[in-house]
C-alpha cells in the first residue's frame, strides 16, 4: 500500500490512508463536520422564493415559514406528469398554529444528517417546535410539532387548477413548441372523507400519439402504451385529533402539546379513482403499521447511511469552503429528488440550432478519447484552450473536461465559481440559475458535482488515478473518500497540499 501512495504523491501530494471513518461519520461525542453545512434561517420567508427542500427520491416538498407565521410547502412527486408533458406540483399545504409561529426568536434549520427541517417558532414559553420529514422508506410526509404549552394546529390544501382553462403565454412556456392552445383541467377534491382531505389530478388527455407522430414514429403508437393518459396522482392528509371542517381543510379537535400530520402521496398508471384511492390506502396502511419512532430511526438511519457512504470535503480558502458547500447541498437536493419515472421525449419544434456547447470536446467527455495517460494530449489540450463558447454554467461540461485533461487550475477555478453562482432571486443556496432553463438548475448543480468528483478520481482501462486535476499551487485540502470494497472498504483517503 506504501508503495501505491508513493504513486500518487510526485513530490506535492501528501496522501494518507485513514481508518476513522467512523468518527467523521457523525457517530461519536467528536463534532459532525456534515453540521457545517446545514443550512439556518433566523428570519421567515415571503413566499416559494424562500423555500427550502426536503424529500425522499419520489415525494418531495419545497417548504417555507410565512412572515405571518403560517408554514407553507409545495408538494411534488418525481412522477406527475400532466398529459402536457408538464412535471406538476401536487398542490400547496398551509399550516396554521395558534398561537404563530411569528415571533423574534424564530430559527428553521435543514438538518442534513437527519434528513429532516426543524423550525422553532413562537414567543417564549409558548414557542413551538416543528420538525418536518419525508420519510426515506416510504412516500408519506410527516409534520410533528410539540411546544411547552397547549396550541392548535389547521391543515388546509390549496390547489392551482381549479378550473378547465387554457395556459397563458407564460406558463405554456413549459410546453413550447406544441402547436395550438395549451388546456388545463381542475383537480378533483373528494367529498365526504372522514377527518381527512383527499385530491388527485387525473390526465384525460396525452401528448404521447401527437410526440410520436412528430417524431416519424406511428408503428410505435400500435405497439406501445401511452404513459400519460389516465395517469392519476394525488394525496391524502390526515393526522390524530385533526377532523374535517370541509373537504379542503382539518383543524385540532382540542388545544394540545402534541400535534402530528401525515400527508401521503401515490401516482398510479393508468388508473380510475376508485383504483388510485385503493393504491393510496394501501399506502396508508403500509406507512401506519410501523411505530412513528421506528419509522423515524429508519429513515434516520437511511440519511446517516447516505451521508457516510462518500463524501468530498475541500477546505482551504472561501472558494473551497464555497464549493464544498455546493456539492454537499447538490447531494442534498438529488437524494431528495433522485428517483424519477420515465416519461417520453418531448415532441417540441425544433426552430433553432445550437445548445452553447462545443462538440469537438466529446472526444474528451464524454466519450473519454483523450485525456490523462492517453495519446495526443496537448492536441486536446490546445482544442480545449481554443473552444468557441467558454462556459461554467448550467449544462456546460467545461469544469469536467478540464478535470479529465489534468488542467488542475482551470477545473478549480470553473468549479468554485459554478459553486457560487446561485440564483439570487432565491434564499436556499444550492438554487441555482438562471442558466439555459429552469429554476433551480439541476445540471448547473450536477456538472459541479461530477467536475469536483473527476479532480478527485478518474477511472479507465482497470486503472483509478486519485486526485489526477488537483491544484498543486494555493491552499486547498481535501478529505476524505470512502473505499467501497476490500481491502480498503470503509477507509478514506485524505490528501493535503504544500506549496
């Protein structure tokens, strides 16, 4: 093993192989370095702007806490597509507590380890603590809230599409390119649920024949099944001592200490009502057959898990500080919203041509032709130094293929900078843009993670080269990186830089 590190060190490179993984994983009495990076609010929010996400991989919330007091989410699923090929919000949940959780003392806090939001909210004694979970194992969101004295609690839903109406120019932006108007229909809110509130959207139209016709595909109309069509997707809130004060609404029967909200959330394909409403009580009884603290430290455990199973951590300067705490954040949002359906291409008229991107440099990623260790590197070099369009942004791969070309002081450059460049219109710090698309940019985020990630490790032909675009000049450290199998598992390799 000696003489592998001797490998990797070239005179600059001080490599170490630790054991104490463990430790860092958050385990022990010693300080969670992943506690650096949760993100803390002392102030409430004014609207989605200042939301703050939190999810499961396939039910996913953006959430905020109102000047006014009122807590308030956005609620989504990786898998709710309209027959527009939109992907849609569910609704949005408003949560009111008497007393507020207005107050000066106000503080909501993502903590990462946990997989969960805490927001601590109110006047003194009558402050009241809300914590705030998507469970990782099943699709239901809880919302526990507990405080010294009594308070009430009321959960109402409000939805966007409450009538058949065809899309402005603004929103059928989402849909650019199909050609005539862009109609919308209503949800449908269940009547008569005992002490609960139930929705759903179900797509009684679908772009899928009209996508495939474009595209010069109908012998796939005859042989394939319209993913759209029919598609239904909803959710059930309830909670213990919450009754019904309408179809859209539930309110606390009685002052209490306690109070807990469940919202379950299910997408079936295709479906009619009475089908949905029974996947999504089989979800209900699934969910509520575990006890809540068992639910709890599983889905604890599933985030330590995640949290311990690698890592990058880069100190050093305030770039590097930045970008660490970029790709922790990127994580954060990707395991929240990282398991998502397939759905078919979009069937959008193509009127222009050019994505801001400079294929030549395929050669170098993806397709992994020239680079480090193989012929002809500074002819790819020179291609990169000459590219026309010079970008760190959105889906522009400029920061990984300089990784993978050993340009160890460009790829840190472009990375800290794409780690700083988040959206300003917006409170979370990993909501990025705008770019070439939408708010927040996932590919601004994930061509952060993967460039970081290439300066770290490279892999080709059975060989791993550690820390191949790595700035030798400047302060940045990095740790650590857990090996996944034997001899090394569960080991880290730390590496730190002299100049």
């Amino acid at each position: 093993m000696k003489a592998l590190l001797r490998r990797f060190a070239r005179g600059w490179l001080l490599c170490s192989v630790m054991t104490a993984f463990a430790a860092m994983a958050g385990t022990s009495d010693a300080a969670d370095p992943l506690d650096d990076y949760n993100v803390v609010w002392n102030t409430p929010s004014r609207d989605h702007n200042g939301s703050m996400p939190t999810g499961n991989g396939e039910t996913g919330l953006n959430l905020w806490a109102e000047p006014g007091g009122d807590l308030v989410f956005l609620v989504s699923r990786t898998d709710s597509w309209d027959g527009n090929e939109r992907l849609c919000k569910l609704g949005r949940v408003r949560i009111k507590f008497t007393p507020s959780l207005a107050g000066a003392d106000f503080k909501q806090t993502l903590k990462l380890r946990q997989g969960e939001i805490e927001i601590v909210g109110g006047a003194g004694d009558a402050a009241v603590t809300v914590r705030v979970w998507v469970d990782a194992n099943r699709q239901v969101a809880h919302v526990e809230a507990h405080s010294a004295k009594d308070f009430q609690m009321q959960v109402a839903l409000e939805t966007w599409r409450n009538q058949q109406r065809v899309l402005g120019l603004e929103e059928a932006h989402g849909v650019y390119g199909f050609n005539g108007p862009i109609t919308v229909y209503p949800d449908t809110v269940l009547g008569g649920q005992d002490n609960r509130i139930a929705w759903y959207y179900r797509n009684t139209i679908s772009t899928w024949k009209g996508t495939l016709e474009l595209q010069h595909l109908q012998p796939a109309i005859k042989i394939g099944t319209d993913p759209l069509l029919h598609r239904t997707f909803g959710g059930v809130i309830r909670g213990k001592g919450l009754l019904s004060v309408d179809d859209r609404t539930l309110k606390s029967a009685k002052p209490g200490k306690r109070m807990e909200v469940s919202l379950y959330t299910e997408t079936v394909i295709p479906a009619t009502e009475s089908q949905w409403l029974a996947a999504v009580e089989k979800n209900i009884a699934a969910a509520e057959a575990v006890p809540p603290d068992e639910a709890r430290a599983a889905h604890r455990k599933w985030w330590n898990d995640f949290w311990n199973r690698s890592w990058i951590r880069v100190t050093g300067n305030r770039a590097a500080e930045a970008t660490t705490r970029g790709y922790v954040l990127q994580r954060w949002i990707n395991a929240c919203g990282g398991r998502p359906a397939i759905v078919p291409a979009e069937g959008r008229r193509v009127d222009r041509v050019g994505e801001g991107e400079n294929p030549e440099l395929y050669a170098v990623f993806p397709f992994r032709i020239y680079g480090r260790g193989k012929p002809e590197l500074e002819m790819a070099r020179h291609t990169f130094a000459h590219r026309g369009i010079k970008c760190n942004r959105g889906w522009c791969q400029d920061d990984t293929q300089a990784a993978f070309l050993g340009l160890a002081g460009v790829a840190r450059n472009y990375v800290s900078g794409r780690a700083t460049n988040k959206h300003r219109g917006s409170r979370f710090p990993a909501f990025w843009g705008p770019n070439h698309d939408w708010i927040p940019d996932q590919d601004h985020g994930g061509n952060l993670m993967m460039a970081l990630q290439t300066m770290v490790l490279q892999a080709d032909n059975g060989k791993i080269l550690v820390l191949p675009a790595w700035p030798k000049e400047g302060t940045w450290t990095s740790s650590c990186t857990p090996r996944k199998t034997p001899p090394w598992k569960g080991a880290c390799a730390a590496a730190s830089w002299k100049t």
